[in-house]
C-alpha cells in the first residue's frame, strides 16, 4: 500500500510509556533522536513490515468530531508542525489510558515523514508506533587480543506491536493504523485512537464473505461439505464476474428463504443493520482474504483421473450401473471449447 522507497523521516520522538495501573512512570524525551543513513533506512524497514496490513480508518467521537483527542492533536500538528509538543500529547494521552495492568509499557515513537507515496500521490504524514516486545540477542564485544560475548535487549522488524500512519488530504484526516502482533484493538484503536474502519467497498466485501463464510458453515451442517463447496465456489465466482453486488440478485441466486433469512439475521446481528449489505461495488483487494475451495482429483481404477475445478461438482452426477456393476460419473454441459 505503502512506498517509502524516495520517502525521508524529519524528527523523530521517543518516550517510555509506563503502565499507569501499575504506578510506573511516563518518561518524556525533550529532544529528538538523532539518525544516520543507515539508521533511517533500518527504521523504514520496520516501519514498512508494521504497517503492510494497514486498514484505512476514520477519526470518530459519539458527540463531535471535535471532542477526539487524537485528532485534536493531529490537527494541531498538521497546522503548526510542532512535532515535540505533538509527541508529548500523544505521549501523555496514551498513558493516562493505560488503566488496567495488563496494557503492556513499551517505547512510543511519533515521526514526521514526509514524501510517503500511496495512491498514486506523494504525502506527509505523521507516523504513531508503539514497541511492546523486546528480545534478548547475543553480540560479540572485540578488543585488543580478545573477543567477549554480551547481552543486549532490542526489538526486531516484526514486533513494531502498533502502528499508525496520518496524512491530510484534501482536507480530510487519512488514518491507516494495524496491530501486528496484537488482537487487542480496543486500546490502541478505540480508546486512544478514537478510530473506526471506514466505510467502504473494501470493508463491505468483506463483511459479505463474512456472512457468506457463516452460512457456508450452516449449509456443511445440513447438507455436508460438498454443498458448502459448490456454495462457496458459487458465491467467489459471482463476486469474481461483477463489480457491483446487488443482494437482491445475489439472494436470488443462492438462497432460499430459510436461507435468506439466516443471512440476514446475521447480518443485523454483526452489523447492526440488516440493509447495510444492499448495493456496493465488490471489492476484488477483499477477495485475496476469501476461502477459495480447492480443486479436488479423483483416481479410478481404471487408470483415469478426473480434475474437478472449484463448484463444478455441482454439474456432475455420480451413480452405479446395474448391468455392467461398475460406478459412473455423468457430466452436464451445454456446450463445450
């Protein structure tokens, strides 16, 4: 999603953030670290690994927009781009939240980068990351006429624990956060972010392969695991073939009204309403995520193998003959290349 390859980092902020619940401390850092080439160029790979799984969020408050921290502050930043002042905010908010003893204390780190491409533009963005886990390495001290061996605690490229990115553009905060190593998001999305996915087609194909995986679990219990194949098959190939879902088509297609109405039972249990998943355009990114059935091959034992693609079973009888005592497959087409 995100290229970082013509991107530099400006300042970059760090503060120890303790765990509130367990009367540990915030520690501020009043200047900002110091990079080399190498350094920035370590820090971007990190930065890349934490936030390839990035989702696209909205900033959210029950009352006003307003009243959100984060936002608040992330306002404050991107009109007058004081990034310490930025980073101790962010710094204290995050651990007033830290209520409860098992939020972990971990290294706040709150950059300004700038020429961050994505969606075909460059922007600046305000990057937020939070390290929670470290592991021990060993390193090899070399003096005069000796080599000793030491211990020295870091984190690595894959336990950025936390991480969200901010652009403004075109006059609207772009929020893309993740959570690698955690599947907690009600700390760091909810509570401190102040953040909700946003609405989209992404997020709605989603939800609909959701809703179609629970049924597909519904139609194994009653009718085995080949109808949830040729279900399943079904429903991949006509999201596949168009770009714009209508349920009422869809409905039409697979469900019965037993069906029909299981899914949207659930669907107004999930989400909260039964009409969300009306019309949208598909979303073929939300795909890639989407059980596809596997090609099944049968061996006879006359030596012929037959290859069965994904929800063609459906178009195929299998059956025992009388005279000749032998079993048969019967395949129906209506025409063939």
């Amino acid at each position: 999603m995100f290229d970082f390859l013509k991107a530099r980092l400006g300042s970059v902020y760090c503060h120890e953030i303790g765990t509130k619940a367990r009367f540990e401390h915030l520690t501020l850092s009043n200047k900002s670290i110091s990079l080399s080439t190498g350094t920035s160029d370590l820090l971007f790979h990190y930065i890349s690994i934490a936030t390839k799984s990035a989702r696209e969020h909205e900033f959210t408050h029950a009352v006003s927009i307003d009243l959100n921290p984060v936002h608040s502050i992330v306002d404050g930043f991107f009109s007058r781009k004081n990034l310490r002042k930025t980073s101790e905010s962010l710094a204290r908010l995050i651990y007033d939240l830290g209520t409860h003893p098992n939020i972990k204390t971990g290294t706040l780190v709150i950059a300004d980068i700038f020429n961050v491409r994505f969606n075909g533009s460059n922007h600046n963005m305000l990057g937020i990351f939070k390290i929670e886990s470290r592991e021990n390495f060993l390193q090899f001290l070399a003096a005069e006429d000796s080599i000793s061996l030491g211990q020295v605690t870091a984190f690595s490229p894959e336990q950025i624990d936390k991480a969200c990115l901010i652009a403004y553009d075109e006059g609207l905060f772009r929020v893309f956060t993740s959570e690698p190593t955690s599947t907690d998001t009600k700390y760091w999305k909810r509570e401190f972010l102040g953040v909700s996915p946003l609405v989209d087609a992404r997020l709605h194909t989603e939800n609909l392969t959701v809703a179609c995986k629970y049924i597909a679990g519904s139609i194994a219990k009653k009718e085995g695991p080949k109808a949830k194949a040729t279900f399943l098959g079904g429903v991949l190939s006509y999201l596949d073939d168009n770009s714009e879902f209508a349920y009422e088509d869809f409905r039409n297609q697979f469900f019965d009204s037993a069906t029909s109405a299981e899914f949207e039972e659930f669907v107004t249990k999930q989400l909260g309403d039964p009409n969300v998943l009306q019309e949208f355009a598909i979303s073929n990114e939300s795909l890639k995520g989407f059980a596809r059935p596997a090609e099944r091959t049968v061996t006879l034992d006359t030596g012929v193998k037959i290859v069965f693609p994904p929800a063609s079973e459906a178009y195929v009888e299998r059956g025992y003959d009388e005279t000749t005592k032998k079993s048969y497959y019967k395949i129906y087409f209506r025409s063939e290349s």
